[in-house]
C-alpha cells in the first residue's frame, strides 16, 4: 500500500547524512577508503577514523570505530535543520511510543538516537564540525573523487511499516518496487533532499545495512575508481557492477571495504521537487528493475548486508523473491 505523505511536518529532516560503523583495521580501512577510493580523511585516531567526501564542510560522512569483533553497523545518520528541530521531532516519537535518548557525540554535539518501527538503528544530528571543502583541489582527486554522501539502502523485515513511518517523518515516496498485480511494498525509494532517494528499504532479513553511497564527478572517475582498486591489489572489492539501475537512473559500482561493509559510488539521480509527481512503480519481475542493461545482480548483492551492533533479526513479512542473476542463468537454461 502507497504510504501517506506527510509533506509539512512540524519538524525539518533535511537529509542522510553520516553513517556509523566498526571496523578491524583503522589501517586498512584508511589504506582502502582513503588510499583507494579517495574520501578525505578528518581524523584518524587508534581507534577511530572519520572521513568525508571532496565536497563536504561538515567533519565526517564516515565514523569508522575500531572494534575486532566481528564488522557491524552502529547507526544511520540524518541532519535536522538545527537544534530547535529536537524537540517537536521527540515529541512525535512520544505519541508513537518510540523510546529515545540523546548521546554527545564529538565533533556533533546533542545527538537523538533512536530505533525506528523496524529496528533500525538511528541518529539524527544538528550540527557538525566545520571543515575545509577540498572540492577545487583536484590536484589530490584520487580514485573515484567521491564528493558527498548521498543515500542509505536498509534491509527491513516489514517494508510497508518502516516506509508508514519515515513518510510520517516527512520523507517522499520517489519510487518503489511490488510484487506483480500489487502495490505491496517490496520496496521503497524515500527522499528529503530532492533527488531520487535520501533512504532505501528492501524486503528481507532485518533491520541491515545493504550499503551507503557516495556521488562521484562523472562516468570517466567511477571507471576510474574500478582501475585504481584494481592496481592497488584490490581483486575481490568490486561487488556488482558498473552498470545502470532502472530504479533512479544511476551508474553504479559497488565495492565492499575490508570489513564487507558495502559502498556505491554512483553518478546522476534525477530531480524529484514537484509535490504533484506521482511515483514510479518497478514490477519485481521486472529484470531492468534493478540493471536497466538487464542482467540482473547476484545473488551475494541480494542476500548480504551488515548487521547492526545488538539489534535483533526479523524474517521479512513479506515472501517475495527478487530475480537473482544465479536465477536468470538457471532460466537461460
Ligand atoms: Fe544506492
């Protein structure tokens, strides 16, 4: 069912932000984010490394803390226009029942934090650290040039609650995904900040963290990111791709940090402004769904994600599988 929009919440959202993860090896997620892809770093500590796009005045769109447990994500991050936006936004999470504290967080101050109607971990900031944007010095552009962080693509048992409560919150229904004869959410394509998708949710095991992306300048540099890792050493990094999704029209790659966190980097969303535009209906079956050039990704793109630190898994509501790449060959026969 198509969620109610909730255009003019009394609180502003303005979009995804920062996403918050462990790692192993501070090291080797510097040598690969920085060094291979070529993020900027902030900060780099023993124990933590932040790190932001070409673009990006604000401190971090990366927290990367070291943890030798096994990899996992802590939160997604969204920006509140400022601090006065906490208090209508906590008193919306009251009338939905929905416990939360606040964290002071270095280099963010005041931070809400709370786990939305799937699971999911979140915060929501105010502010951040402002620091040099290295846009124009391109004389350091390494890799793909990422410039800012973009979007968040989550795995959630229930579609359907999780997309009922991120519209409440102000989010725009831009494009989805139903099984055939439906418009049961298999799929959801969310967005704040005007282009296609500021948060995704896919049907299946959850709450997980599918991955995170970043825009890179143009078609030429996302090759070029795929050269570069490749020279480095790294054979086994590039998850699916290039190609283009019929789903926001973008060319993609996808890559797995050493961790098996996954990042898109990724070139042209189209605009979504005009409240009056309907969104785009994507069959499941449909192959150009997800690959507009028709092959459809891998099973291991489906089916992987990273689990979020303490947070139960949930077998999806829905039953309804997307074409896998294993299963279209099987067909071909
Ligand atoms: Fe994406």
């Amino acid at each position: 069912m198509l969620p109610q929009w909730n255009r003019k919440p009394t609180f502003n959202i303005t979009r995804a932000s920062h996403v918050v993860l462990t790692c192993r090896d501070i090291g080797a997620s510097r040598d690969f984010y920085a060094g291979a892809l070529g993020l900027v770093v902030t900060d780099e500590t023993k124990d933590a490394l932040y790190l932001r796009g070409l673009e990006e005045a604000n401190y971090c769109s990366i927290a990367l803390h070291k943890d030798e447990a096994p990899p996992k994500a802590l939160y997604i991050g969204m920006r509140v226009e400022d601090g006065s936006h906490f208090e209508p936004l906590t008193a919306y999470l009251k009338r939905k029942e929905i416990s939360y504290e606040f964290a002071d967080v270095a280099h963010q101050g005041k931070t809400l934090r709370f786990r939305d109607p799937a699971g999911l971990p979140v915060e929501f900031a105010a502010r951040m650290d402002i620091v040099e944007r290295r846009m124009q010095d391109y004389h350091t552009f390494r890799g793909g040039s990422p410039q800012r962080f973009d979007h968040y693509q989550v795995v959630t048992h229930d579609v359907q609650a999780a997309t009922d409560f991120w519209s409440e919150l102000g989010f725009r229904l831009a494009e989805y995904t139903a099984p055939a004869n439906s418009d049961e959410l298999w799929g959801a394509w969310l967005e704040r900040k005007g282009n296609t998708h500021d948060i995704v949710f896919t049907n299946g095991k959850g709450p997980r963290l599918h991955h995170f992306a970043f825009t890179v300048p143009d078609v030429t540099t996302l090759i070029h990111a795929c050269d570069v890792v490749s020279s480095l050493g790294y054979l086994d990094v590039i998850d699916r791709g290039p190609g283009r999704h019929g789903l926001s029209n973008a060319l993609f790659v996808y890559f797995r940090d050493p961790d098996g966190h996954r990042i898109e980097l990724f070139n042209t969303h189209y605009q979504v402004i005009d409240p009056e535009t309907p969104p785009i209906r994507w069959d499941l079956s449909n192959p150009r769904r997800a690959q507009l050039w028709g092959m459809p990704a891998s099973k291991r793109w489906f089916f992987e994600a990273s689990e979020f630190k303490d947070c139960a898994l949930f077998d999806p509501l829905l039953v309804a599988e997307p074409l896998t790449l294993e299963k279209y060959l099987e067909a071909q026969g």
